[in-house]
C-alpha cells in the first residue's frame, strides 16, 4: 500500500528512500525564471512517498532533500526532467545526479507516437489513466488540498513501471546509450535555458 507524508521546508534526517526515486516537482507555473517551486514529490521503490511543501515562509534551505538529490548512487526518475531539474536548480541550487527521463525515453523509441505526456505513456504502455484534475491549480497555498495532494502523489507512482517498460524498448531499438547520453546532458539544456536560450534550438543553422 502506498503511504505518503508531507514535510515542510525538508526532509528529516532519518527518513531513508530506498532504491531508486521517481521525482516530480509542482510549481506557480511553468516559466523557470518566473515561477516558484512550491513541492518536490518522491516515491522509492517500496511504494513509499514523500513530499516536501514550500511556502512562501518556509524559505529554500533544504539540506537533507539537497543530499538526497546530488547523491550518484541512487538513481532519479523523471517524466520531462528538463523543467524539474531546472527548476530544482534554480531554487535549491543543486543539480541533479544520476537521471532517467521518461519523456526523453519516450522520444526515443516511441517514434510511432505524436504525445508523450505522462498520461499517453501511462495509457499505453501500463493501461493506467491517470487524472489531471489538480494540475493547473494552485501550488503556492500555505495549505495544500487532499486532491492537490493525492494528484502530486500520481505523477509519481507510475514512473518506476514506465523506467523498466521504456528501458525494454530502448534496449531493443539500440538506442540505451544514446538515452544515457542525453540525461548527461540535461545539465547543459538547462544551463541553456536559464540564460534564456529555452525557445531556441542551439545546434541550429
């Protein structure tokens, strides 16, 4: 069964998430520059899930999450890790180590598809319909809702499951090393987008 809990500004120092980490983050919006994180949602591989609320009066000191996320052995799940990695570093002032990105995987190999959204990849590879109810809500409340809560919960649940299909495919198509090099390179598209190169395509003519 899935259990969840919710700390504000941090993560307690005993509180240990095993395995790898499906992450997913909830902000004001979705402009890097402008927008402020306000959750950083993680679920390891016991089913466990946590949360950590930001609020305007919490402030961004977060060593013990910080650790968690710039520590190399274990890895981190993402579905469009380009705007949560960003907007981690932009607000925790960390960069994020050892990265799977769905949405990239998906890009990849899912070559046959136009959508790559979190609910196309839980639709078609998991037969999981996933709602999308609270997405466009909220987030800097001082107090989060049930439901606000319950859907942070499930961008986060299916990630592990969608890893392993994706890396399948990924293997079969001949395409796991050029996966592994793109999340390498997240650091850089980010970087790029911070100084405002976020609507352009660098290695274009």
């Amino acid at each position: 069964m899935q259990k969840t809990q919710v700390y504000v500004g941090d993560l307690p120092e005993d509180l240990v998430l095993k395995g790898s980490i499906a992450i997913d983050t909830e902000a004001m919006g979705l402009h890097l520059q402008r927008d402020r994180l306000c959750l950083v949602q993680m679920r390891d591989e016991t089913g466990q899930v946590a949360m950590v609320h930001f609020s305007v009066g919490t402030g961004y000191h977060a060593p013990v999450l910080t650790k968690l996320l710039t520590d190399p052995s274990q890895l981190k799940i993402f579905h469009y890790a380009r705007f949560d990695v960003g907007m981690i570093y932009r607000w925790l002032g960390v960069w994020c180590e050892s990265i799977f990105c769905t949405k990239i995987a998906s890009k990849l190999v899912r070559t046959y598809a136009q959508r790559h959204g979190l609910k196309d990849l839980c639709q078609e590879l998991l037969s999981v319909e996933l709602s999308k109810q609270a997405q466009s809500s909220d987030w800097g409340n001082e107090t989060l809702s049930s439901v606000q809560l319950a859907y942070a919960a499930s961008d986060v649940l299916h990630l592990h499951a969608l890893k392993d299909r994706l890396e399948v495919m990924l293997d079969r198509e001949g395409r796991f090393d050029l996966a592994q090099d793109l999340f390498k390179g997240l650091k850089s598209r980010v970087q790029l987008d911070l100084l405002g190169w976020d609507q352009d395509d660098i290695f274009s003519h």
